[in-house]
C-alpha cells in the first residue's frame, strides 16, 4: 500500500522512499531528524545514533520543508499530519510525540480510527466537539 504525507501547512511531501522524514526538538533543545514508518501502526523509527531518543520525553515534530510546527495546538502531545491513500481519500493522520508512545489515529469525515497499543491515551480527544478541545 502506497501512501502520500503532507505537511499541513505548506503541502509539502514527507514521504521519501519507504519513510516518513520530519525535523523533531527536545525541550531541551536537542534537534535532529527522524525517520517514522509509512505503515499506520508500525512504530519503527530511524535517526542519527548521536540524536539520542528519550523515552516518555516530548518532542516537538517540524516540516523538514517549511519548518512549520506539526504538534497540535489543543493538545502539543500530538503530531498531524496529511495522507492521501491509493484511492485518492485524504485523511487527517495523528501520531503521539512522546517518546514511546505508540499510537496513531486516523479521521476522515469525523470518523476516528485509533491503532497501537497505547490508541486509548488521546481518545477522548477526538470524542470531545471542536469548540471544548482547548479545555483538555
């Protein structure tokens, strides 16, 4: 199955090869960049061994291309994305930033589909109407 990734804000491709490229920040300022999987739920990741990977730690993901900040404001812990499938069906794709964490959500037309072993953690995210998320 082969997948296009956008970046929300400018558009551009993240998808290169069989990997998902993005620029990620630590809190503490560390940067480097990361390599996620196409394959919705697999959570095999690939970076520079001197970018060294926290696990429970937040990382803020940004475009490679226009450096744009993809965490969500509503909630910084989640990451989005856009994907476009085979069938040219555009999906909002959401991916914990946390370190460790895996879960992955996607939505098309307000039906959210939750996947990974820790999809219970932001469910009540996408259960919650739009006005009432900055509360969470």
């Amino acid at each position: 199955m082969k997948y296009d990734y956008f970046c929300p804000i400018c558009k551009g491709q993240l998808r290169v090869d069989n990997s998902l490229v993005f620029t990620a920040k630590s809190k503490t300022n560390k940067k480097g960049l990361i390599f996620l999987s196409p394959e919705l739920g697999n959570y095999t990741t690939s970076r520079h061994p001197k970018f060294d990977i926290q696990e429970g730690e937040e990382y803020t993901f940004l475009c490679p291309i226009c450096h744009a900040t993809l965490n969500r404001d509503e909630t910084n812990n989640l990451v989005k994305v856009f994907m476009r499938d085979e069938n040219g069906k555009d999906y909002e794709i959401f991916f914990s930033g946390i370190a460790g964490e895996k879960c992955t959500y996607k939505m098309r037309d307000r039906q959210v589909e939750g996947m990974g072993p820790d999809a219970e953690l932001y469910k009540k995210y996408f259960d919650v109407p739009e006005e009432d998320k900055k509360y969470l």
